[in-house]
C-alpha cells in the first residue's frame, strides 16, 4: 500500500538529484562502451531517471520503483563485465 503523499524538502531533492547525476554517469559510460554488445543501456537509464523524477515529484513511498531501476543496471553492469557476451533481443 502507497502512502499518501508526502513532500520531499530541498535537502532530499539535492539528494536525489546528486545521486542520479552519479548513477546515470557511472552506468552510462559502462553502457555506452559496450554499446555494441548491449544496446538496452539508454532504456534502463530512462527508466532510472523517471522512477527518480517520480519520487522528487510524489514522495518517498515511491522509491521502490528506483530500487528496482538500480537492482536492473547493476545486473547488466555485472553480465557486460563478460566482453564474450553478445546480448540479442
């Protein structure tokens, strides 16, 4: 059950802001390297960025989609550190 909504103060949204700067640049550069082995990287960063814009916008009982974006890129990240892989869709 979501709670109802509750909103973030100024010092939380400098957070979560700061902590998507990293995380988008951290997994972005891994993604675009492998970008010809992987391209579903821009989509998992989307799909980050809007669970982040999502929460910013409706309060912390939405933070769980941002887990579940994160938990998504960390098992890409630890599959991309195989370079034999090649991910076809």
């Amino acid at each position: 059950m979501v709670r109802a909504k509750a909103s973030l103060s100024a010092e939380d949204v400098g957070w979560a802001k700061a902590y998507t700067g990293e995380v988008v640049r951290v997994f972005g550069e891994e993604f675009m390297a492998a970008a010809d082995r992987f391209n579903e990287g821009p989509l998992l960063l989307e799909r980050f960025k809007s669970a982040i814009e999502w929460v910013v916008s409706n309060g912390w009982a939405y933070f769980r989609a941002v887990d579940e974006a994160h938990n998504e890129m960390r098992i890409a990240s630890a599959l991309l550190k195989n370079v034999r892989l090649k991910f076809i869709c």
